[in-house]
C-alpha cells in the first residue's frame, strides 16, 4: 500500500500483482445500464453499470482486503466496509480524452464512504486521474492579517494532484474527494478501462438511507 497525501485528505493505492488477468471476464460481464457519456467526454466513452456479484471473486476480495487496510490505516474500528455499486468506464475513440473540456470537471461521489477505481485496462503511460479538496464552494474561509476575510479553496494551498496510473493499480479515496480525468491526447485509439465502486459501512446509518443502491452482504462473494 501507497500513501499520497492530497491536503488534507489521502489517496491509497495498491497494486494487483497480475494486471492483466481480469480484462476478459469483466469485458463480458451483462450490464444493468449502458450511459454513453455525452458532458465533454472523449468520443466513445460510456459507463457500463452492472451488479457487483459478477465481480470476479479474486479481484473483489481484493477490493475488500485493500478497504480494511485503509479502514485500519484511518485507524476505524468495529465496522464492516462492503461494496455498494460497481460500474465500468470505457473509453474508446481518436485518443483524446475530454477533448471539448478546457480544464477538468470534477465530481465527488454521494451515498459513499470510501471510493475505489481500479485500471483493468490503462495501456498507455499519460493515463491519469486528478483529485483536488475541498469543494471550491465549501472552501474554508480565514481572517488574513490585511482583516479581510478570504474564501476559496486555495488558502491552505489546495492545487490539483494528478496521478499516472497503469494497468492493475487500485486507488481508494474518501467519496468525497472531488476527482477528475483532465484533458489529455494519449496518442492512440486503444481502449481505456476502468472499474469504479462505492461503499458503506455497516455500522453507519441504515440501508434504507442508500438510494437506488440494493445491499446484499458481502460476506456472500467472499471465501
């Protein structure tokens, strides 16, 4: 596990030590709901909504034991983590990645604990993600010494932290982190994959409080 600090949040990552053995399984899997992505996206990007019990068991407990090393790292006891929602992000096309975007677009994730994507396919090395906190329109606001009070998200030095990411790497990050894909020009038309997921925690609220989200236990997919 790889800690990145993104002030004052952390970005855990993790690596799968063999990237390339779930391409074909997920590629496959039915989905619920198909979403071409029509916000600026790169041409041919869509998500691929399915149920998470088509998760390959080997890759979600993956998921599930890189989760409690965060749970334990944040130093969170007594709860069980288990995954929500699972979508693919297929991105296809001339290679340019939100290409009508003049900078990035960045979205947080509600009904969610912790937030996880994973690289099933990133073929090329420019590859990357973007996060930034707070949410400029929650930024923190501080008396400065001119009396004046300043409002905005960079007073503490808040900046983009973007991150080149590869096949087989997992990220996880509190879901609300906004997070992003900037504009880039990746040089070739290969697919681009990505498996995203949301959580809760069993000892947090009520199940009723996830809506459109239907919670089965996790201990069902696992050895």
């Amino acid at each position: 596990m790889e800690i990145v600090n993104v002030n004052p949040d952390k970005i855990y990552s993790f690596k799968y030590p063999e990237p390339n053995k779930f391409k074909k399984e997920l590629d496959e899997v039915p989905e619920k709901l198909e979403i071409p992505v029509t916000d600026g996206g790169s041409v041919g990007t869509y998500f691929k909504i399915f149920d998470k019990k088509y998760l390959p068991k080997d890759l979600h407990n993956f998921f599930l034991n890189s989760l409690e090393e965060v749970l334990k790292s944040e130093q969170i006891q007594d709860t069980d983590i288990f995954i929500t929602d699972t979508w693919l992000t297929i991105s296809k096309g001339d290679g340019i990645v939100h290409h009508e975007i003049p900078k990035m677009i960045y979205h947080y994730h509600a009904n969610s604990v912790l937030s996880g994507v994973y690289y099933v396919d990133a073929p090329i090395s420019t590859n990357r993600i973007g996060f930034v906190r707070p949410n400029p329109h929650h930024g923190p606001q501080v008396l400065c010494q001119d009396g004046k009070n300043k409002l905005g998200p960079d007073i503490y030095g808040y900046q983009d932290e973007i991150f080149f990411v590869e096949t087989g790497e997992l990220l996880i990050f509190d879901s609300r982190i906004n997070h992003g894909v900037p504009k880039f020009d990746s040089g070739t038309t290969e697919t681009r994959i990505g498996l995203a997921f949301n959580t809760w925690c069993g000892t947090i609220g009520h199940s009723r409080c996830l809506s459109l989200v239907k919670t089965v236990d996790y201990e069902e997919t696992r050895n």
